[in-house]
C-alpha cells in the first residue's frame, strides 16, 4: 500500500450527499467476510436518516480508540503503521467491552463466532469503497478525513 509506505494513514469517509442507500457497500463487506449476500453480517450500517439521505455507520479507526482501551486482552489492537483498529480473534474472548466502548458500537460479538468482529479494512482493499457505485464511500488520508468531516459534520447537525 503506497500511502503507508510514505506514512499517511489511510480510513474510510462515508459521503452523505453521493449516497444512494443502494446497500452495496454493505453487501460487498458481508460477501467479503462471510461469504453471503446478508446485510446482517455487515461490518456497516447505511440508514435513511430522511427521504432520500442517507448516512453511514461504520468504524473510522479512531486516532485514540475507546475499543482499543476497553479490551482486557489486548484483543482489540491500533497498528500504528496502518492506524487501523483490529482484532486479534486469537486473544478475543467476546466480552463485548470494546462494543459498549465505541461511540458508535461499531465491534459487535459474532453470535456463532462469540467473538468480538469489526471493519479490518479488508487488509488494505475494502471493498465497501471499492464497489460503492456513487463513490459515497472512498478511501482517504486522515488528514483529508478530518477536513472532510469539518465541512459535512454541521449538515448533520453535530455541533464542532
């Protein structure tokens, strides 16, 4: 991945205003994950906020994640070359500390798993940004996220 190779961390941002609530995004996450066509296994959640606008929930890989201190195995790790928060699935026993942590509950607990699942970012490739056929959902540095959420957070109403 070139962008981390010259230090710029990379996240996903979710652009309210090209979403279409097609619901391909989150089906590609669950294709790629799980091998099924089932929005439940989404490691994202687009919901109509009103006719016709559509948001998205999602992890960002916080610069100081809540999910990352929660966790009571080290489980729930920052890489701090890539900047994404994962998971070790090795060390995870699925207390859900890292769920009520998140201020968007983005780590839910695979109830056949029972274990703690979230975005991994694909390994570098998410698909929820490759196959979004708006270009709702892209690929940024997170320098260009912050400055993008700067503009879009106030239409949301979120106060900064």
């Amino acid at each position: 991945m070139e962008s981390i190779e010259h230090g710029e961390q990379l996240v996903l941002i979710h652009d309210p205003d090209r979403c279409t609530g097609c619901m391909t995004c989150m089906m590609a996450c669950a294709y790629k994950h799980y091998h099924t066509l089932d929005l439940d296994k989404a490691f994202r959640l687009i919901l109509e906020m009103n006719e016709g606008f559509f948001v998205a929930s999602y992890c960002v890989h916080c610069d100081y994640p809540a999910c990352v201190a929660a966790c009571p195995t080290g489980a729930m790790h920052k890489d701090e070359r890539s900047g994404w928060v994962l998971n070790n699935p090795l060390l995870c026993i699925g207390c859900g500390n890292c769920v009520y942590a998140c201020p968007v509950s983005n780590p839910r607990i695979d109830p056949f798993l029972k274990i703690s699942v979230k975005c991994d970012f694909c390994g570098g490739d998410p698909w929820c940004a490759k196959f979004c056929p708006s270009g709702a959902t892209r690929v940024v540095t997170r320098e260009e996220a912050r400055d993008f959420f700067k503009k879009v957070l106030p239409k949301l109403g979120v106060r900064l």
